[in-house]
C-alpha cells in the first residue's frame, strides 16, 4: 500500500520543517543570524499509463495518463540572507554590517571563516577579536594606551591616544562578499566557511562598489521574524497531523482487505 | 459468480490508486509550486457472449487518467529577492541535463559562479534562451513583474542595467504534461510566450493543495474501500452456501 509510504515522507518533511523553524525562533535574538526555510519538491513519479502515449492505431493518444507521485522530500534549507534591524549599543567596538559582505576571521587551524556578527572585542594585547577570540582579518592592534577608538563606515579604524590632537589611523577593516551567499557552510558560533557553491570570496574596502559599510556601536539582530515563525510552524504541525491521519485511513483500508474471507 | 468478486476488485483496486494520489497531494501540502491531482475513473462495459444473451452487461471501474488541479497556490512572502512567484498562467523554464524543463517553483539562488540557477542548480533561462550570470559587484537584483531582470552597481549613480528578460512560456493543453520530480514538469508541446505575464518578486507560489478537500475525499474513499470489500464478502457468503448446500442435498 503506498499511502502508507507516502504520508511517512509527508510527515518526515514536516519534522523538518518544524526543525527548521525552531531553530530559527530559538536564534531569535543570535546578532546576525539568518533564518532559515525549508523548501520541498515533490518525489519520483510512477508511470501507470503514460501522458502522449498512442491509445489506438489511428494515432490518438492519451491526454492525461496516470502518475502515482510518491511522496515529497527536502530539496533544500536555504538562508535567507536580508538585513536585519540595527540595534544601538553604544559599545565602541560593535560593527553592524549595512548591505553585502562579511567580516574576516582568521580561526585557530588558520583558515579565514565569515561572519556578520560584529560585536568585537580586545585581546590581551591589543587586537581586535571576536566575541571566541579569533583574530578579525587584517589584525589590527589598538595602542595600549587609547582612550577611544572610531570605526568609521569605510572600516577605518581610529584611535585616539592622549596628548595627540589628532586620531591615529590603526588599521582598516575589510570585507568579503560572495556570489552565492546562500552557499556558505555554517559553522556554529555565527561563523561561516567558504565552499564551492559560494564562489570565491572578494574582499574589497566597506563602501567602495558592491560592499556594505560599518556601522559603530551597532549590532545587527537576526532576521527571524515572529509571526511568520509561528504561522510557519501553525501550518507545519496541521500538515503533519493531516498526514498521520492518511497512515490511518490507509491502515484501516488493510485491516478491511485482511479482514475478507 | 466470480463476476462479483472481480468487480468489487477493480473497484478496490482503483480505490487503493486514489487513496496513493490523496496521500501524494497531502505529503506535498507544503511543497512550493506544486499542483494537486484528482483520479479519473471511467466505467468498463464488458461485452457479453450474444446480443440476445439474457445476461447484462458488466460494468467495471477503470482509472484512465488523472486530472491537475491548475489554480494558482497560495502566495507566501519570504522576503528573499530572488524567491518569484508566477500569478496566473505559465512556467519558468530550466535548462536541465535531460532537457528543457518547466516548473512553477520560483525559488531561485545564485550558483558559485553567480548564475541564476534552481535549487538543483540547473540554469533558468531567459526569453532569450540563456541563462544569466550576475557578477560580484552587482547588488539588488530587481525582477519587474513581466520578469525583466534589473540590476545595479552600488556607488555608482545611474547604475542600473536590465540584465534580460526570465521566460513565461505556456502550453496549448497543461494536463498533457509529465510530472518529472524535483517540481519539474515536461511535454513535447510549442511553447507559448505568455501574453500578460505576471511575476511576484519576494514570494513564491506555495501548493494548491487544500487539505478539507484531501481529507473529505480520504474518508470517502476509506468508507467506498469498505462498502466495495462487503460485496466481495457477500459473494463469496453466497458461494460459500452454494458449494455447501447444492453439496448437502445432492
């Protein structure tokens, strides 16, 4: 019996789905997070009797022939990469990425992953790092010694050193952005890896063509939104209730057949 | 005698087809683009021995085909620019290994290489016959509703540029096509380029599957599997009495 079959793929679809929305609600509040959606495509088809196949001698032929579709599966879970809001917090080393583009981060193996979670911070000594401690691509060091420092939207950074008038430039931040940014591989702790669905990354200044610009003291929120989260996920469990109820019926329909003389 | 028995049985044969198509349309009650089907049962006139043979005609069911539901799906935002939704008639055209092939799901990315591509990353084309490759520095893609693909180069006043045109193409009859999986369809039909085309930016077109319809058509063909299966038992009762009682009294 293939109902059976088939509402176990309709059900396992909608555990996804609802997987995948909670992980989005849970991230409500991760700074740069993109939420996700899952996306379904129907499965193979058996041909019982085939569209445009000759029904007699004379050349007619079947107009709409039967196709059993088996069932649905994932075709993918892709991000999606709009902006999120800006959130003020006044902290002087929170970038907030406006448009295209990532921030470098050179991890501990030495590979440069991306993130657009901007909320930095000092090393012991010094260097601009992420919230992990990773060094931020091209490793800027601020003067022990400044009393502040400005990140202005090209990703200049500025330090200001006591008993000199004028800021002291220290470094500039950079940006990489991708063809496909849905193709970057997450890795956890809001960092993303390269891969061959990406393309290359392309660094360039923020706020020259085709980049972002930064934004100090800032933060970008993530993207989830609320209520769609919840409709999503409303529609997600009937779905899956619905196909639990065709494993029923389609149970029932077998005890009937097994139940004949 | 057994004319009973064969009868109930093409009925609950076609019965278990049609219960494969609703579970089919409710697993899919979600997948994007997709377009319910309903079966299309026919009845099979068996022809008897003579035409003064006092036996009637036996009629039996037979499923001869399938019929798509082609109402438009409900639109859902998402918010992703390149996510299109076709309102009203025609398909997107993919350019696949197989072949061209037509989908109605417009769930669109970029490919490494910055083509627009599907999410089996097959190439959609243009009216033109192309695919389009964007480049890296080209930002807010723009696709108009008659599905002109604009572009612009940020920091550069006047930038944009049309890039082309997506292709809306549709067919003389849309139930002669196959269903090919992965939300493609196929037929050997001339394309049509659509007269007013309509293309929703930021949302795509989700199934026309509408699951009170599914569930009634469920529970009514749970309820015809059983009535179908009593008539089978009462034939076979009716044997059963035959065999031993013509047996009894011989």
């Amino acid at each position: 019996m293939q109902a059976l079959s088939i509402a176990a793929t309709g059900m396992m679809a909608q555990q996804l789905n609802v997987e995948v929305i909670s992980n989005n609600i849970a991230n409500m509040s991760t700074t740069g997070f993109k939420r996700q959606r899952a996306e379904f495509q129907d499965l193979l088809y058996q041909n019982l009797r085939r569209v445009g196949t000759n029904s007699s001698d004379t050349g007619t032929i079947v107009p709409s022939g039967v196709q059993i579709g088996l069932g649905v599966k994932t075709g993918s879970v892709y991000r999606i990469m709009n902006q999120g809001d800006m959130n003020n917090t006044g902290n002087k080393l929170d970038v907030a990425i406006q448009g295209r583009g990532y921030l470098r981060v050179e991890l501990p193996s030495g590979e440069d992953a991306y993130t657009r979670a901007g909320n930095l911070s000092l090393s012991a000594t010094g260097q601009i790092v992420t919230s992990d401690g990773y060094t931020v691509q091209p490793g800027i060091t601020i003067p022990t010694e400044a009393t502040d420092i400005t990140i202005n939207k090209d990703g200049q950074v500025q330090a200001t050193i006591p008993g000199q008038t004028a800021p002291q430039v220290v470094g500039q931040l950079d940006l990489a952005t991708f063809a496909n940014e849905a193709g970057l591989d997450p890795q956890g702790d809001n960092l993303f890896l390269e891969t061959a669905a990406s393309g290359a990354p392309s660094v360039g200044t923020p706020g020259s063509t085709g980049y972002g610009t930064l934004l100090q003291g800032f933060l970008e929120t993530s993207n989830v939104n609320a209520v769609t989260e919840i409709s999503d996920l409303i529609t997600a469990q009937r779905a899956y209730e619905m196909n639990s109820k065709v494993i029923t019926a389609a149970d029932e329909m077998m005890s009937v057949t097994s139940n004949l003389k | 005698m057994d004319n009973a028995i064969l009868i109930g049985l093409s009925r609950q044969t076609a019965m278990m087809r049609q219960m494969s198509v609703i579970a089919n349309n409710i697993a899919n009650m979600n997948t994007t683009g997709y377009k319910s089907a309903s079966m299309l049962f026919d009845e099979y006139v068996m022809p008897v021995a003579s035409e003064t043979s006092p036996d009637k005609t036996l009629s039996f069911v037979q499923d001869y085909g399938q019929f798509r539901n082609v109402a438009d799906g409900e639109m859902q935002t998402t918010g992703n620019p390149l996510d299109v939704a076709v309102s009203g008639e025609g398909f997107l055209k993919v350019q696949t290994a197989q072949g061209v092939r037509y989908t109605r799901d417009g769930h669109l990315q970029l490919d490494g290489a910055g083509q627009l591509v599907t999410q089996d990353g097959d190439p959609v084309l243009t009216d033109g016959g192309s695919p389009i490759t964007f480049s890296n520095d080209e930002s807010q893609i723009t696709i108009a509703r008659d599905g002109t693909i604009t572009t612009t180069r940020d920091g550069t006043t006047a930038s944009e540029q049309v890039r082309g045109k997506l292709a809306l193409v549709n067919f003389a009859n849309v139930q002669d096509m196959k269903n090919e999986a992965n939300n493609l369809l196929s037929t050997t039909q001339a394309e049509q380029p659509v007269q007013s085309p309509r293309i929703i930016q930021g949302s795509i077109e989700g199934s026309n599957v509408k699951p009170i319809i599914e569930m009634t058509n469920m529970m009514d063909v749970m309820r015809s599997y059983e009535s179908a299966a009593k008539l089978v038992d009462a034939a076979d009762d009716m044997r059963r009495q035959a065999i031993s009682q013509i047996a009894g009294t011989a």
